[in-house]
C-alpha cells in the first residue's frame, strides 16, 4: 500500500571521501572489464582467422 501522504525523506549528499572511493573503484572495474573483453575478442579473432574467415568477415562480424 503506497504510504503517498508521508513526506519523502530528503536525499544526503554523498560525502566526498566516499564518492572518491566509489570512483576508483569503478575505475578499477572498468580497466578489468575492458582487459578481460579485449582478451575475449582477440582469442575470438584468432579462433576465426585459424578456421579460414577473412579478416573483413571477422571484422563485419565483430561490429568493428
């Protein structure tokens, strides 16, 4: 049951110490994403190249 009539609570401010962390740690996050993709699609481009497709193909199909 939606309780419409009580006041919303006011949003705290992230402390800024905190928003830093937050930060570094999507950046951690982002570096090991982009590593792990990019080792993904080159054993995928390597696995295709070796089963004879052309590097167009592979590229076309890659969405490069």
């Amino acid at each position: 049951m939606p309780a419409d009539y009580l006041p919303r609570p006011k949003p705290q401010p992230i402390p800024p110490a905190l928003a830093l962390l937050i930060v570094r740690k999507a950046e951690r996050m982002a570096a090991r994403f982009e590593e792990q993709a990019l080792d993904e699609m080159t054993r995928a481009a390597t696995r295709a190249l070796r089963c004879g497709a052309a590097p167009d193909e592979i590229a076309r199909q890659m969405e490069l």
